[in-house]
C-alpha cells in the first residue's frame, strides 16, 4: 500500500506527496514498541491428544486451513509445525506410525496477551521459532506468529480480513467488525489518501457481508440469488458505517422457506456490528428489496414511469449497486432492463438529475466562510450542499450515457473517454469529492472524539484555514457543476 499525504485540492508541500520511509519505519517501531500482544491477530489454536497419527493431524490441519497444532500430552504442552513434518518425514516409519508426541516440541515459548509485541519479537528472534504460545493467565487463548506479528505493524487490515474469514459465527464476525472503525483512524492518522481508505474500508465491508451471508443463508439461497449493496457502500465511498442500503435479487421461479427469517437475521446481525437500520427500509429484510428479477424490473419500472414519489430516489440508490455474493448475472439483467426503460427518455433525465437542487446553499454561511467573525458555531450539511448534488450530476450523466460503472471517479473517466465532460471539469470534481468526503470523515473523528454521534454537519469554527478555503473551493466546483447540468439537461425548459 503506498502511503502518501493526504492533502486536498493540491495543497500537498512540494514533492510527490510520499510519507519518508524513515518517518514511516519510525511510526511502526512505535507501534510495535506500544501495542500489546492481545491487539494482534492471535490463530484459536488447534489442540489435539499426542496419540494422534501424523496422517491423521494433517487431514484435520487441512480441513481447518491451519499450518500448525497444540499437541497435549498429560500435562504437558507442545506444538506441532510444517517443519515438524518435514523431519518426520525423513525418519524410516511411515508417517501413520507416528505419533505427534514424538515430533512436536514441548514446553514451548510463551508470552502473556499484556506483554509488549515488541517482548514477543524479541523472543522469537533470540529463539529463533516463527510462533509462541499466548496465555491470558495459565489459559492458552491462541498463537502468535512471526507472520501475524509483522502484519500487524505494517497493515492492520490484513489482519482484520482474516479474522472475518476465519469467522465461524455471528460473534467472530461481530469482533472482527468492531475493528475497521480502529483501522480506518490509523489510516487516516498515517496519510492514507482518502480514495485508498474508501477502497480498503469497502473491500473489508463486502468481505464482512458475504461472510455473514455464507454463515446465515443456506446454500440453496446462496446460489439462487444475488446480495447487494447500494448508495455509497456501492460506489464504494462510504468509510465510517452509515445507514444500511443492501438488497436480494432472487432468481425467478426460486422459492426458499426460510427466506424470511434468513434476511431478518441478516439485518439484526448488521445492526449489531454497528451498521444503523435504514430509515426509508431499503434493506433485503424488507419485501421490496428481496425480490425475483422479474418483480425488480416491476418495481424498476414503476419507479422511473410510475408516480410514487419515493421513485427517483429509489432508482437512485439501485443505480449505485454492487454484487457482493451470489449470481452477479442477477444484477446485470436487472441494470440492463432500466435501459430498456429509458430509451428516448431525455425530458425524463433533465427531472432526474434536477434533484442536484433540491438543497439551497441557503443564508449567508458562503461569504462567511473565510473568516467567520463570530460565526464560529455556523453549522454547515457537507452532505447536502457538496457530497450529494456532485454524486448525483454525475450519476444522471452515466445513466444517460449508459455506463454502468458505479464509483464516482470511474463514472467520471468514462465520461471523459467518450468526450462527455471536459477533462478539467471531471478532475476538479474528483478532488473536489475526495476532499469533501475526507473533510466528513475527519469531522467524525472530531465528533467521535468529542462523544457525538457522527453526521454530516461541519461546524466551520473547528475547521483550520486552509481547510475553510479548500472547503470553499470545494462547494464553489460544485456550484459551477450544478449550473453546467442546468445547461446540459436544459433545466430550464421544465
């Protein structure tokens, strides 16, 4: 992963913006020198009876995906390695003959959960061994390894994804959950750009709600239907966890009894990792958004041709969808059939991306901005007045030009490949984007520091002034956006 300065809207100091690799080797002695051995990914061992074959312990090793056993022996404790193997296997007796108690290594290495990681590379190295034994008290509670430990150091979400696939109930998963908020502050902390953070964070979600799946949906259901995500888990820049926007497209004619109380587990599980239940219901635990293909492409008729007002918002939503698990050919019938709807629908596109208007910058905080003056507690929604009216203008723009790219950037390219954007007006929205949505997550830490529930109101006294002046540029982009579209779309002849 490249670690770079996160700076927006080219405020980056002169270079080419990358962390010095002796700053960064610094920061992770530090980490290594303050995290304790507990914060690491410690493997559940496996423990077994030292009467067991060697054939026998590799077939269970191989069906639990694990390079290594605990091997019990009286009161005695060893460990059982790949390189165990390795001599077992140069001695005369076949391995079936041998026991583990004859191979494994007793009375190894241990180190407490409130040891210093730095204590247990100190070990390992002075040793010379790959992996110690870690106990909570005379507890064994799992394994560390040499590997696990420099992961930790160097990326904190490998650890995480394993963990989640590793998961075999609800409960892990919820734990393994519970740790992206952590790693998203590190990584900001460190200079991730803003893109990598929504990328890694929406690659650990997607891992996160497919494991879940897997754990909740039996194996009929799984192949007979296609879990989403949608809005901007979709487009894949939602960092911290937001309203849940998720569906199931099932296959036509496929019928599963415990359809029901599968997606109603689905969404209880989610909203116990801390993922809030949507408000408007768009979740697959409500009988909208669980449905065949041929009742989406109803439901998707109505809300582009029908009156329900909730219709645009609706399409809106499903236009950002993202397969996570199941037949992605599901997805794709259902998006393919909105063009088919859509053909020759250019007044019906000008309505749709007028929604960019919906919100007023309203009072005078815009002239306020630079200095504030007394205003310090004005309160601005970076939601309304920036994140939305940008993604959705850029969103009626791929739907017109039928690109079904998802991601706001990816959208913008597109349209930039096919000459249906200037390419300086498709690079300012981009960083105008990657700072807004930088400057929301730097707000929540602020909240979440200060004990608030995270949204999207930006108090402009806590903002330093390069932020309130990038903040400016920022909305005055989308200003500029927001007229281009009354031209393009012909606002003005509705």
């Amino acid at each position: 992963m490249t670690i770079e300065n996160g700076a927006p809207l080219n405020l980056d100091p002169p270079g080419d913006g990358r962390v010095d690799p002796v700053q960064r080797e610094r920061r992770e002695l530090v980490s290594l020198m303050t995290a304790r051995v507990g914060d690491a990914y410690l493997g559940k061992p496996v423990i077994v009876d030292g009467e067991i074959d060697l054939v026998s312990l590799c077939r269970l090793l191989s069906e639990r995906g694990r390079t290594g056993a605990l091997v019990r022996d009286g009161d005695r404790l060893g460990i059982f390695t790949t390189t165990d193997l390795r001599d077992a296997l140069l001695r005369p007796e076949p391995p079936a003959s041998i026991t583990a108690r004859e191979v494994a290594i007793f009375d190894p290495k241990s180190v407490s959960v409130d040891d210093e990681l730095y204590t247990a590379l100190i070990l390992m190295l002075r040793h010379r061994i790959h992996r110690v034994i870690v106990r909570d008290g005379e507890e064994v509670v799992g394994v560390l390894s040499q590997l696990d430990l420099m992961a930790f150091v160097t990326n904190h979400s490998h650890l995480i994804a394993r963990e989640i696939e590793a998961a075999g109930d609800v409960a892990a998963l919820r734990d393994a959950a519970g740790q992206i908020d952590g790693l998203i502050e590190v990584l900001r902390r460190d200079g991730v750009r803003i893109e990598v953070i929504a990328g890694l964070v929406g690659a650990l979600n997607r891992q996160l709600f497919r494991r879940l799946w897997d754990l909740l949906a039996p194996p009929d259901l799984r192949a007979n239907s296609c879990l989403i995500v949608m809005g901007s888990e979709g487009r894949g820049e939602q960092i911290f966890k937001t309203d849940q926007d998720n569906a199931l497209i099932l296959r036509d004619g496929f019928e599963s009894p415990d359809l029901e109380a599968v997606t109603e587990a689905f969404t209880a599980a989610l909203i116990s990792f801390g993922y809030p239940p949507c408000p408007g219901g768009i979740m697959l635990s409500r009988p909208l958004w669980r449905q065949p293909l041929a009742g989406f492409k109803e439901s998707l008729r109505r809300w582009i041709h029908g009156d329900d007002p909730e219709g645009p918002m609706n399409l809106a939503i499903f236009l950002d969808a993202a397969e996570v698990a199941g037949d992605a050919s599901l997805l794709a019938a259902a998006r393919d059939h909105v063009d088919q709807l859509l053909t020759d629908s250019g007044p019906w596109f000008a309505r749709f991306a007028r929604a960019v208007e919906q919100f007023s910058e309203g009072g005078g905080w815009w002239s306020r901005l630079p200095g504030l003056r007394g205003r310090d507690a004005a309160e601005i929604d970076i939601k309304k007045l920036g994140i939305f009216p940008l993604v959705h203008g850029v969103r009626a723009l791929a739907l017109e030009n039928r690109h079904h790219v998802v991601g706001t950037a990816e959208r913008l390219r597109a349209l930039e490949a096919e000459s249906r954007i200037d390419p300086a007006l498709a690079r300012d929205l981009v960083d105008a984007l990657r700072f807004l949505i930088g400057l929301k997550l730097d707000n929540n830490l602020r909240q979440i520091a200060a004990k608030r529930t995270p949204d999207n109101a930006v108090r402009l006294g806590e903002l330093g002034t390069l932020d309130r002046q990038a903040l400016k540029d920022s909305i005055a982009i989308v200003r500029g956006f927001k007229q281009w579209l009354g031209r393009h779309f012909r606002f003005d002849a509705l």
